[in-house]
C-alpha cells in the first residue's frame, strides 16, 4: 500500500487519550473539532484484524502518522499503551483512534493477533462496520487469519484484504 494516497485523502484529529471530550484538536493545533456534528449516519468504525506478528499495530502507527494525528517522530507502537504489550511486543487490548475522511469520522480499532485474546476481536467486530484482513506475504494466511475472517463473514461486515510486508525475502504474494 502506497501511503502517499492516504495523506491526500486523509486529515485527522487529535483525541485527549482517555478522555470523553465533545471537542477535539485536529492535526492544526489551533483548529477544534467539534465530534458531536457527526451524525451517527456519518461514523464509519473498521478494525485492523491478523494473525500474530502480521502488522496490525504497525499498520496503525503508518496510518496515524500518515494522516496527522502523530508526528514522525513518535515513539513505535503508539497503541499499546499497556506496559505487558510493550514488553512482549504483541497487542493485549484493543485501542481505538478518530480520523476524518471527507465528511466522516473514521474510528480504527487496532486488535490483539493472538489467540488467547481474540475475546478482544470479538469485541471489536461487534463494534466495527467492517475490517481490514491484514495477512503477512511472508507468511501467508495463518490460523488466526481464518478464524477472524469467519467471525467478520458471519457478523455481514465488509472484509479489505491487505497484503503486508511485500518487502520481505521468503515473501509470496500468490500464496
């Protein structure tokens, strides 16, 4: 995926973490969003679903930094914010983040890949409008790839399948 095409399309806004705040800081520190003008018809929420280890988080770091709502310059991982996913490098607890699209406000819901926590995934499906189904060229589709496939086709979500790390050796696209 080229990034440049998310950064023509894309401007985001800045949320207060953990807060419940109506008005919002958008990429221009001095500009204010207001998200109650969002009408429910105009907020769209998707998950970044994968197996272990295929990208997810990286995936949401790109996109967050691609569209504004951090700098470059930020620490790896902006997500996991629990220090247990800092340690082991692996998503516990799914995390959210507001963009905006033209007139919609986009919410990303970046997931655990591992099986243990896939109560999260679920949690986040039941939430979501639809996914992207993140698979790892160089590993193919996996357990976890299948598993959270089904549970977005039985719940009518609209399933985006990316192909990651393209760039990697051993890495088979037709697979």
């Amino acid at each position: 995926m080229r990034c440049c095409y998310w950064r023509r399309v894309f401007y985001a806004i800045r949320l207060p973490q953990r807060s419940a705040s109506k008005l919002s800081r958008s990429s221009d520190p001095t500009k204010l969003v207001d998200l109650s003008a969002f009408t429910p018809d105009k907020v769209r929420n998707f998950g970044i679903v994968a197996h272990v280890d295929h990208g997810k988080s990286t995936l949401a770091d790109r996109l967050l930094e691609l569209t504004g709502v951090v700098d470059s310059a930020h620490e790896e991982q902006m997500l996991d914010r629990l220090q247990v996913e800092r340690e082991r490098g692996i998503t516990v607890k799914a995390q959210t983040c507001t963009m905006i699209y033209k007139d919609l406000l986009l919410n990303l819901i970046d997931t655990p890949g591992h099986a243990d926590f896939n109560f999260e995934v679920s949690r986040s499906l039941a939430a979501s409008d639809g996914i992207l189904l993140l698979v790892a060229a160089n590993q193919g589709v996996q357990a976890q790839t299948i598993a959270n496939f089904w549970l977005a086709f039985e719940r009518g979500l609209t399933i985006i399948p990316v192909i990651n790390k393209i760039d990697l050796k051993g890495a088979n696209i037709a697979e």
